[in-house]
C-alpha cells in the first residue's frame, strides 16, 4: 500500500518503486519499477482481486530478481536512480 505522501508524489510525476513478495510456489521476488500512480493503483487491484501479475504490464522493469536485492542492486540503484532504500530494508 502506498503511504499518502507517495500518492501525492505520483500525481505529479513517475516514481521508482521496489516491490518484494512471494510467488504462489512461495518463492521470494523483487522488482524495480518506474510506474505512475494509475498503473499503481491498478497492480493494487488486480493483485487483490488474485490475477496473475506480468509487471510489465503496469510499468517499466528496472531490475527483478530472486529472492531480495543484492548489495550491488541497491548501489546500481542509487548510482543510476538516486533511489534511496529505506534504513530498514532487508537486502540479500
């Protein structure tokens, strides 16, 4: 779920997003995606309503991956996106 402050932030321009979660075979993913805030919005439902997600569908692939990013994944990611990862972010 996105906070306020990232809906606001989506109406005005694209954002980078790090999405984690788990396969229906339970195996763990990540993806990094440029999206705006419809295609948000939409991922949020069709993942509720238990579709079968293609990501590309809903944004730009940066970077997806097994199980959680890498230490060279996040600093790929803040070199070339100035993406900044939360403190409290699991990495691999």
């Amino acid at each position: 779920m996105l906070t306020h402050a990232h809906r606001v932030e989506l109406e005005k321009n694209d954002g980078i997003m790090l999405l984690q979660g788990e396969k229906a075979d339970g195996a763990a993913f990540f993806v990094y995606m440029i999206m705006n805030l419809e295609q948000v919005e939409k991922l949020e439902r069709d993942s509720a309503d238990g579709a079968v997600i293609d990501f590309a569908q809903y944004g730009t692939v940066i970077i997806a991956g097994k199980g959680k990013p890498t230490q060279d994944h996040i600093a790929y990611m803040e070199k070339e996106y100035n993406f900044k990862h939360p403190e409290s972010e699991e990495v691999a």
